[in-house]
C-alpha cells in the first residue's frame, strides 16, 4: 500500500489525508474443512471487503445461472454505465438488469454472500388477465428495477406494445410478475380518470430512475401521461393508481393558487415511508416554482414551500432558481435543494441553498466572497457560479448537504455543509490555486455525490470510489486493486481499472459496476459501515462453495 501511495503522490495530498485499505478481497471459494479451522482460529477485525455480485463473461458462480450462458453487460440497450441498471437494500440484496449470451435479457437479485438468481427474463412465458382475459404473456424491455427493504422487486416491463410497471411475483413456483400500471388499459390497471380515459405513457425518460418510486410498503408514486397530459400517480392500498396532480388543470388536482393557476412542468415524485408523495413543479409562466405534498391518507394537495415569484408563498429569506425534491422523511417533510438562485436585478447567480426537513431555508454557498459562504480557501479564493458553472453535483440528506462547485474558475471542488450554514472542504482538484492546505483528488472531476443517513459522503473521482466521513478521506476502491473471482480451486484474480457508477443505500451498503482487465465488467458491494472478522468471512466463503456445487449439480440434472 505504502508502494502504491509513492507511485501515485500526484493522485492525492496524504500528508492532509487519512487513508487505509479498505478494497481487500477475499477468495469465495476454498475447501470448507479451512472455512472452519478460520472460524476456530481467528476473531481479529478485517478491514472490510468488496464482494463480487456478477461478472460478464462468466458462467459460473457470478454469472446468470442459465447454463453456459454469461453476462454480456448490465443493461437492456448498452454498456454506457448508469445506477438505474441496479438497486440495492437494507440488507446489501442487489437487483440488477442484465443481457446474456443467449439473447435473453432480465432482471437479477443477488443475496450478499450468494450467486445471482434469476427472477424474469424475456424468455419466461406466464399467465396473466392483462389483455381481458386469462392468456400466457411474456414480457419485453424489461429494464430499470427497485427493491425496497422488505425484498420486494419492481420494475419496468413492455407487453403487446404496452409499457408498464411491474412487480416480481414470488408466491408463485414460476417465474412470472403482477403489473401495478399499465398504459393503453382501462380499468384498475388505468389512470382512474373516467372510462375510456387510458395510460399513453410513462415517464421514462433519461431520467428514468426517478421518475417512479417505491417505499417500504410497497407503494409506488410514478410520473404518467394521459394523451399529451403529464401528471403523478401513487397507488393505494387497494393498488389502484390513484391521480394526484395533472398538469393543465386548476381544479383539485391542479396547484391550489386560484383560478387559471395551473401546473407547467411536473417533476418526478418522491414517496416515503409513510405514502405522502412530494413533488416539484411549476405552475404559472414556468418561472414560479413550488413543492407540493399529497398525504398518504387522502389526495388533498399542500404547498410546503415556493419561490419568491409565486405570489403570498414565499417562506424563504432569499428565492431560488430551481427546486429538487432530494428526500422525504417519513413525517412527509421535504428535505430540499434549492440552487442557482438568479438575482432579479443584476441577472447573476448568488449562491445554493437548502431546506432540511421541518426547517426553514438556509444559504450555504454566496458567490464572489471569501468570507461567510464562501470556500473557504484563504483568502481571495471565491465560488465561481454562473450560467456556464452552476451547481454540478449534490446530495441532501437530513441537515447535511454536499456539493461539487466551481471554484478558481471551471477548477471544482466538493464541501459539506450544515443547515447553520458552516461549509467544509472535502477535496479540491490539483491545480485550484489555494491558501491553505487541503486535500486534492486528481481525476476526471467529481461525480455521483451520495450521503448516507449518518451524513457519510461517497462519490466518485477520478474513476475510483470515495468516501468522507468525520473529516477523512477514504479510498474505497482504488485503480489497480485487486477483485477475487476464484472458483472452487481456480485462481482468477482481476485488476479493477475504473469504478463507472455506484448506487448507495441510506444505510451505508453500495453497489456499483467496476471496469475490469480485458473490457469487462462486474458488480459488486460493500457496506462502509461494517468491518467483518475473519470469522464471518470465512463462513461466506462456505456458504459460497456450497451454493456453487448445488448449482453444477443442478444443471447436471
């Protein structure tokens, strides 16, 4: 480690850095009788692992288990890396689409410590009601899929030329899915806005992910299309896809501001654990904007808070620009980003702010100053935010917010800050000119900012995984680390070359695809927040062995 750290001094300023190997891998595979002697022998802390989930190329106990067929990448269309390919629970459970050498394509889930199952694919044929009457359907494009934490699996699905939301069906011994939405259909799979009234589409789009969500009990809000009518559904307790606002109307399921105030552009929905659902939109002439909430228990429509060019709504000392919807506390509280805020008189960008849940706004970062908001790099160092720089990554969670900005010019760097406003410095890259000594990251840049529920920043830079947590830096994935993918007596050791995306769950388990040696890919996990002993290591890795021999004696059967 102290070796690679030498080579690669340019790559980060260790002497204001804490850095300690946490990318350790461990074999999966190894003869239970010394799994056991490692049980016996051994109760030292280990400093944490990176599990392999599934591997392209391989049919063995990282691949599909169909056979001989392996992955051919992790997604439906192509290789481009992207988070909305896989989720990951509580519990570290990984569901993830997939494409195979044999042409079919599906979704998979992933147990931590166990080989990928299978749970659709394009291939399986089941019976369903959805056409009217009881006829075997299969499913196409099956794409972009959720589980909440109790293991439940949705996702997006066509069939017979209609899109559709899903959800694995696991009472059943075949492999089939219960649709929760579908376009071109009346009835209870339909908007529930009159006969005849149907589905022409759903927000799936680029940002396909969060154009639907799925809480803890089982509950789905989703961005829909009826003609050429936008609006946002949630499904109740009956599973009925109830309407809760739609653009083009000012009646009860329009804004709420008066006669002829209507919503302009809707944006997706967020559902938290108790199914209020809270949404951003804009109504008006499309510069006022708001956030709405819809209590679980009812479709009535409250505005939580508004710029200050929405007439008698304002609950902010200063506006903003622009409003996201980061989380939902399950008190139905916003937890809000609110950035780029536009100064009306002199059309320059001021600054970001925020709105923790149940609190009122608070601005972190103010342009052109070096003092309070600003970055805090001595004196004469200043955020740059315009037009052509603004805000280019964030992440909001509680009191906490974290966010990539430029500084020096197009130069960036990442701060955390809190809803008092303090600003910290995460990192910076090599060549902002500063006064005082901070870490810097070499790389591409700074990209994915994520916080788990304690405030622990992960991101990506430079093609590797990070992690700031009680004012350290930690790499959690390095180039050229080392990822394990022997099988029963095998050797195969492989170099990571570059993490592409990651995925993170509040809890501190991620997911995330990683390039390897010879253009392949992989999926893998690790929890930031759990260190195993040997011990339990090696109970995984026979737990490993064992599930390999019942798939090989399976297929041989």
């Amino acid at each position: 480690m102290l070796a690679m750290l030498e080579a690669k001094s340019c790559h980060l300023n260790v002497s204001t850095t804490s850095i300690y190997p946490t990318t350790l891998m461990r074999s999966r595979f190894i003869f239970c009788f010394a799994c056991l002697l490692g049980v016996a022998g051994s109760s030292a802390a280990f400093d944490g692992v990176v599990e392999p989930v599934a591997v392209t190329s391989s049919s063995g106990f990282f691949g599909p288990g169909q056979g001989n067929s392996s992955f051919g990448r992790f997604s439906n269309e192509s290789n481009v890396p992207s988070d909305t390919e896989y989720d990951i629970n509580r519990d570290g459970t990984v569901v993830f689409e997939g494409t195979i050498s044999d042409g079919n394509s599906g979704v998979w889930n992933s147990l931590a410590g166990s080989a990928p199952e299978l749970l659709i694919s394009r291939f399986d044929s089941f019976d369903s009601d959805v056409f009217g009457n009881v006829v075997p359907i299969s499913l196409e494009g099956i794409d972009y899929p959720l589980i909440n934490d109790r293991g439940e699996v949705v996702f997006r699905a066509d069939t017979g030329g209609r899109q559709g939301i899903w959800e694995f069906d696991r009472t059943t011994i075949n492999r089939s899915a219960t649709p929760r939405a579908l376009s071109h259909t009346d009835g209870a799979l339909g908007p529930q806005l009159g006969t005849g009234v149907l589905f022409s589409a759903f927000g799936f789009d680029d940002a396909a992910r969060f154009s639907y969500t799925f809480n803890n009990q089982s509950r789905v809000a989703f961005s829909g299309r009826v003609d050429s009518t936008d609006g946002v559904w949630r499904q109740d307790s009956q599973g009925l896809s109830e309407p809760l606002l739609l653009d083009g109307s000012d009646g009860p399921l329009g804004p709420g501001l008066g006669p002829n105030i209507e919503f302009g552009i809707l944006g997706p929905p967020k559902v938290n654990a108790a199914g209020d659902v809270l949404v951003v939109s804009a109504v008006g002439d499309r510069e006022s904007q708001g956030v709405w909430r819809v209590p679980a228990s009812g479709t009535s429509r409250e505005l939580v808070v508004a710029n200050d060019s929405v007439d008698g709504a304002s609950t902010f000392g200063f506006g903003f620009d622009r409003a996201e919807v980061v989380n939902a506390d399950e008190q139905g509280s916003a937890v809000l980003l609110l950035t780029s805020r536009i100064n009306t008189f002199s059309n320059e960008f001021v600054g970001i702010g925020f709105a923790p849940a149940g609190q009122a706004a608070v601005q972190v970062a103010v342009n052109r100053t070096d003092g309070i908001g600003g970055p805090g790099l001595g004196p004469g160092v200043e955020f740059g935010f315009s037009e052509s720089n603004p805000v280019m990554q964030t992440a909001v969670v509680d009191d906490t917010m974290a966010f990539v900005a430029p500084v020096d010019g197009p130069r960036a760097g990442i701060w955390i800050a809190n809803a008092d406003g303090n600003l910290d410095v995460v990192a910076v890259e090599p060549s902002v000119l500063t006064q005082v000594d901070v870490p810097r990251i070499d790389g591409l840049g700074f990209a994915n900012l994520k916080l788990t529920s304690e405030g622990e920043l992960i991101f990506l830079a430079g093609g590797e995984l990070w992690q700031y947590a009680d004012g350290q830096l930690t790499e959690l994935i390095e180039f050229g680390s080392d990822l394990n993918l022997s099988q029963a007596g095998d050797t195969d050791i492989r170099s990571i070359l570059e993490v592409e995306s990651f995925d993170l769950h509040e809890s501190g388990w991620v997911a995330a695809q990683v390039r390897l040696a010879g253009n392949e890919r992989a999926l893998v996990r690790l929890n930031v927040n759990v260190v195993p002993e040997p011990a339990s290591l090696a109970v995984l890795s026979c737990i490993g062995f064992l599930s390999l021999l019942s798939r090989k004696i399976l297929f041989r059967s």
